[in-house]
C-alpha cells in the first residue's frame, strides 16, 4: 500500500484481486483451506481481512470505493488514491 501510495496520483485507481475474509470470516470452506495451507507455509502469510486491507488503505491514503465478487469466491477490491 505505501508503495502505491507513493508511485499513484490523486485520483488514480488501485486494484487488489484474491480471496479475503469478510468480518472475520471466510467466506467459503476452499478460501479457509487455502488459508491454512498459506500459514502452514508462514506464519505471516494468509488470507487477509478486507476490514483491515481497507484500515491499511486508508491509512496510506486510499478509498475503498468499490467490490466486486468474482469466480472461486474472490474479490475484486477497488481503492482510489485520495
């Protein structure tokens, strides 16, 4: 996100595609296994939640502006540089 942040004009649009959790919460059973086998790998990998990309975001100067639910329960996150 910094690094968005610093390479992105006011008003550009950052994307983010991939399974999140949503309030905490997996969204399907395939995203939850391939949470564990990513933190059986590392611990600091994951499947993140979009509640905290979105704090990260803001904290770097991003929008959440929109998402888009995608095939094999991903998401399509879309941000904008305030």
């Amino acid at each position: 996100m910094r690094g968005a942040s610093r390479g992105l004009n006011s008003g550009a649009v950052f994307a983010l595609y991939g399974p999140f959790r949503r309030g905490g919460q997996h969204t399907s059973q395939s995203n939850e296994a391939f949470d564990q086998i990513l933190r059986a790998q590392n611990p600091g990998w994951g499947v993140r939640n979009l509640d905290d990309v979105a704090d990260t975001a803001a904290k770097e100067g991003f929008d959440l502006e929109d998402v888009f639910l995608m095939p094999a329960n991903n998401l399509t996150v879309i941000f904008r540089k305030q």
